[in-house]
C-alpha cells in the first residue's frame, strides 16, 4: 500500500517556497510515498519532481478560473489560468487527465469553487477532495462523502502543504498504481486519514506570496 498525499506545492508556486529536495525528504521523514504535486498555475515543478523522486509523482496543478481553482491531474503540460471553467474541464480531459475539485465548498476560501459551479460540471468531474488539512472551518465530512457517493465520484485527501512540517497531514491509502485509469481504481479502494493543520500555516503562506511580488517588483 502507499500513503498518498495527493496535494503537496513546490517553490514553483507563487505563495510556497519549498525546495523539491526538501519535500522528497519530508516525505520520506514521514512515510508519504507517493504525492500529487499540484502548484498554482504551473505542471513545472510536477514535472521536475517526476524527475527527481524516489516514489510515484502525479503531475497536477491548481488551475484558476473565474470562479475558483480546478485541480488537473495526471497532465503533460501546464493549463493557463483564468480560463471559463468549462473549457479549463475540456483542456484536462484533452490531456487524458483527471478532473479533481480541490478544498471544496469552503466558505472561507476565495478560490473554493461554489456548489453550484460544481453541480454544472458535476458529470465530468473524476475527483473530489473530502479532506484537505488547510481547512480552517472544514465541512462534516460525512457531506462530502455522501455528495462524491451520490454521483459516483472518487474521494481524494491532501495535507494542501506549502510548508514541510504540513506533509503528510492528510492522505490516502491506496494499492500501488500504474497510470490514471489504475489510479482511480486504487483511489476507489483507498482509506482516508489525518488532521487540520493549525490555522497559523497561512502565516507562512502570505509571507512566501509578498516575498515573491517583491522580487518581482
């Protein structure tokens, strides 16, 4: 079996500064051996970790769209932001990738895809994540089991780490894979475990974001 932390970022992501040798230590620390990388706007940092790892790397990456993040899995290439929702979908699926939604109906959340943007797509939509440990006010979890179960879609979990010490808060069980069908069907018979990480993460988070509009003037 792995332990899946199925959304981890790099310092290829504009508010994370964690080098890709840092993560794969972390990881191996705390017995994560397998991640999906998923940085904000940007397959690079996936890519380039794919390279480097020792365990299995899902190319992913956060893709925003007017009205929230949508999470592709298993790409080749990155998917630029800002795009309709639906055409975001269509790109994913032209890649072969998997469409997930990422920390979803959080209220607190800006980049939280809403309910009702969910159910629009909701026929397309091949991942669902019920835990991710940044939720600062997370909803019951058994309402979003219940809404991936009702229409079919598998559950994923991540510890959403921008920061070392946050890997591993949250993951799945799953049997090894090979490839993105092979995925979902190990998704499908995965176990769930982990905790919220502390609310004062996000400290970290903004301070790595205002880091980078400086450097980039």
């Amino acid at each position: 079996m792995l332990k899946a932390d199925l959304h981890v970022h790099t310092r290829y992501s504009m508010d994370c500064s964690m080098p890709l040798e840092t993560i794969v230590s972390r990881c191996r620390e705390v017995g994560i051996d397998c991640i999906a990388v998923c940085d904000h706007g940007t397959a690079e940092g996936a890519l380039r970790m794919r390279e480097i790892a020792p365990f299995p790397v899902i190319v992913a990456e956060e893709i925003l769209t007017p009205h929230g993040e949508i999470m592709g899995m298993f790409l080749r290439e990155t998917i630029p932001s800002r795009l309709p929702v639906k055409e975001v979908v269509a790109r994913i699926k032209d890649q072969g990738g998997l469409v997930c939604i990422p920390h979803p109906f959080d209220r607190l959340r800006p980049s939280a895809l809403r309910r009702s943007t969910i159910e629009e797509i909701v026929g397309q939509i091949d991942v669902i994540e019920v835990l991710n440990a940044r939720t600062i006010l997370p909803r019951h979890p058994d309402s979003l089991i219940a809404f991936a179960r009702k229409y079919g879609i598998a559950m994923s979990a991540g510890s959403d780490a921008h920061t070392p010490m946050e890997i591993g808060h949250a993951y799945v069980e799953i049997p090894e894979f090979a490839g993105r069908d092979d995925f979902l069907t190990a998704l499908n018979q995965g176990r769930i475990s982990g905790h919220l990480t502390s609310p004062f993460v996000h400290f970290a988070t903004t301070w790595a974001r205002l880091k980078e509009k400086a450097r980039l003037g």
